[in-house]
C-alpha cells in the first residue's frame, strides 16, 4: 500500500512537472494569455485551450512564481522529470514482483531491527512444557539426558553453553546470529555429544576433562552466551587460572599450546589418558598457557608478543611430545616482552586475520581504549621456529605495547562484560598504526557458528 501511495504521488508530481516544463518553453504567450485574461476561471479554461494542459496543470501554473520559470529552474525541473521517471518504473517492477516485494520488505525489517532492536532481555533454552503424568508413571520415567550430538561453546569472556546439534541441518542446525549480542565473542567451541567427555586447557597447564551434560542446553537457531554458566562454576579451577580453550579427547590432531615465556609444545590425544585432571605442559616458573587448539601438521602456528612482533611458522617443526614434557622454543623474544596470544591456522589462510589492540602499560585497566587495526593474516611472511618474529603494528604516541591480540576468522569483540565492542574495517597494512577505539576491548573471540 505504501509503495502504491509513493508511485500515485510521483506521477501526480511527474504530470505537474511536465505542465510546467510546456509552459516554459513558450512562457511569453502564457503570460499575455493570463494578462489578457477577465479572471482565473478565464485564464485557466484558456491555457487549457491553448497549451492542452490539464485542469491540475493550468491551476498549477498559475500559482506558480515567476522566479520558477528561469532557464535554470528549466533544467532544474528537466533533472526533476528524469529522476521522476526512472523512480515511477521502479516503483511499477516493484509492485508488479511478489518477489521483489518480499525482498523489499525482508531488507526494511533488518533495517529497522538494525536500528531499533534491543537484546532479549529473556534467554532462549532448550526444553518445553511438563505434562502431568501420574505418580506410576512419574516414578518409571528414564530421568537420564539423552546422548545426543551437541556442540560446546566457551565464550572470550568465559562462558559456556551447548547448542543441540542436528544431523539433517547444514552446519548442525547451528544458525550464525543476523545480529550481534552480549558474550557473543567465541574462544573455542568443540563438537561432543551431551554425556560425552571433552578437555579444557588452562592457563596453569593443566587439562580437565568434563562432561557437557550439565551446562545450559540452547537450541542451535538462537545460541546466546549470556545464558552460559561461567566456565569456574562449573568446573574447579585455581586462583587465578583461567580456561584458555576447549579441546576434543578422541583420536585426532595433536594439541598445540603456546606459553607466555614463548615455549611450543604438541601433544598426542593418545597421551592425555583418562583421569579427570592432567598436566599437559611442565610450565617453568611465572610462565602460563596463553593459546592452546588442535594442529596437524598442515597447520601453522602463531605467536604474537607485547612488543608488537607475530611470528608464523608450520606446525610440523614441532614434533610431538609427552604430556608431562616442557616444549621446546616457539618465538624468540627480547628481553621484557611476553607473548599475549598464540593461535593455530589451518591450511587456509586466505580469510584469516591479525587483530591487535595498542596501548599505554602505565594506564589504569579499563581506562585506555588504546588503538586497533585488523590486517590481513597473508600480510605477515613465514619464518622458521625459535626466530624473531615481525612487526605487526606501528606503535604512536603514548602506546608502549601490544596490550590484547588475536588471530583468526570473522573477528568478534566485546568488552569485560561481554557487551559488543567496535573493530575497524580489515585491510590495514602489516605495520600500520592502529584506528582510536571507541571504548575499551577485553576480549576477542570469533563469530557463532
């Protein structure tokens, strides 16, 4: 009905328009028509007459200025018509397309969404209603969760959920969110089944292997992370230690870990065993995990350090060890700097990227947004193991360091609290100086998915 509106009144404007166009064209007989004319009613019958222009028309020239009827108000009004023209055919494809209307109206609600939507402030969780049953039969119920296929995901802010998987859906039924949400930055997800057993690398070195079974069970067309538990709830972790990811325990790729202190290690699923805790990485004293995620050897590793240097080199230079080893050197650090971030590329590269946050050591914690730039993950060369890495930003004026760092795909955001943060647009150069951020990052993780 709208559109229909829109296109009656650009052609009631276009009909007006092209009056007006008619009556510049020879604008010194119109006027001796309207002077020569007794009245209105006279001058407008005549220049009906004359010019076999409508009644709208007629009655629209003579209300009309003469300032309007300039040679520049001619081309004016010549654009006018053009613009008119091609919005009136518009207009008819639209309404003469079911397709096209739906398009049309699908894209005005995202808008509208975009610009007036709020985040549920009720979270979405698997289950329905309870039927009344009798006490017989409430006593024979089989009260245990079904082993279904799930999917885990921690957040960069520390929170766990699950997510039903489908086997019939593409993706598992695991539908990516149209838009962003609180806690919806993601650290590491692993594909389990609900009874299953699952590992959790710590920042001590150590992997806890737990069940899902008890975790917040959402479905997979609405995974929100604000309805997770924090992952120190649910599991028993030391003053201090923090989950750094979430890894599979079957037959599969090594697990690689990086360290604060620079050191690389790759250890076989086969070695993890089956006690619920274990030391994965014997870490020398003040060191801690800071990135950990499955590696074949067609992967690459990557280390990013304080000092705004990435190194990037192939995952196969690192043997696999025993559980209990230290590793060996991964990026040759100077004196002073530590690595923030360790990540695992796989053998395609062509979309990830390298997101790093600059910043002032001597600021209070949350007072400095600092600077950011995203680039490209190609723009960094490969070196070999246990070398210097490359610069990957241009520190300015009052930065000091890389404070916060990640590499990988479709890059997410959000501050300590989980609420949505800001990245600049990707693209920047390797060395580049970074864009002011709006406000501070705590976290990045990737999208949903």
């Amino acid at each position: 009905r709208r559109s229909e509106y829109r296109l009656a009144r650009k052609r009631e404007r276009l009909h007006l328009v092209e009056g007006l166009l008619i009556a510049i064209l020879d604008i010194d007989e119109v006027i001796q028509v309207i002077r020569s004319s007794d009245d209105g009613e006279q001058a407008r019958t005549r220049l009906q007459e004359v010019f076999d222009l409508s009644h709208p028309q007629a009655e629209y020239i003579l209300e009309l200025r003469l300032r309007r009827l300039t040679r520049f108000s001619r081309i004016e009004l010549e654009a006018e018509r053009d613009q008119l023209k091609a919005e009136i055919d518009q207009l008819v494809e639209l309404l003469g397309s079911d397709v096209l209307l739906r398009g049309q109206v699908a894209s005005e609600l995202e808008a509208a969404a975009e610009a007036y939507g709020t985040p549920r402030r009720t979270m979405l969780l698997n289950g329905g209603p309870v039927q009344p049953r009798s006490a017989k039969a409430a006593a024979a119920a089989d009260l245990q969760i079904a082993d279904s296929p799930c999917r885990v995901f921690l957040s960069a802010t520390g929170r766990m959920v699950r997510a039903e998987l489908s086997a019939d859906a593409p993706g598992g039924g695991v539908i990516p969110p149209t838009r962003r949400a609180k806690h919806d930055a993601i650290r590491s997800s692993v594909d389990t089944t609900t009874r299953g057993d699952i590992g959790a690398v710590t920042s001590a070195g150590r992997l806890v292997r737990f069940s899902p079974v008890d975790l917040p069970s959402v479905p997979g067309n609405a995974v929100q992370l604000a309805a997770g538990t924090k992952v120190e709830q649910y599991l028993a972790l030391g003053k201090g230690e923090q989950v750094i990811a979430l890894v599979p325990l079957t037959d599969g790729p090594p697990i690689a870990l990086g360290t604060a202190q620079g050191i690389v290690k790759r250890v076989a699923a086969s070695e993890l065993g089956t006690k619920p805790e274990i030391e994965i990485i014997g870490l020398r004293d003040g060191d801690r995990v800071v990135g950990a995620a499955p590696a074949s050897d067609a992967a690459e590793l990557v280390f990013v350090a304080d000092d705004a240097q990435l190194l990037r080199f192939d995952a196969s230079s690192v043997r696999p060890q025993g559980r209990s080893a230290g590793g060996m050197a991964g990026i040759r650090l100077s004196d002073g700097a530590r690595a923030i971030a360790f990540a695992v590329v796989g053998g395609s590269s062509f979309d990830a990227v390298v997101v790093t946050v600059a910043g002032s050591t001597a600021a209070l914690a949350g007072t400095d947004a600092g600077s950011a730039k995203v680039s490209a993950f190609t723009e960094f060369p490969a070196k070999g193991r246990a070398t210097g890495g490359v610069r990957a930003q241009r520190l300015l004026r009052g930065e000091d360091a890389l404070t916060l760092a990640w590499v990988g795909s479709d890059p997410r955001a959000v501050g300590a609290d989980g609420s949505v943060r800001a990245l600049p647009e990707p693209g920047a150069k390797r060395d580049a100086s970074g864009q002011p951020l709006d406000a501070v990052v705590g976290a990045i993780g990737t999208a949903i998915r």
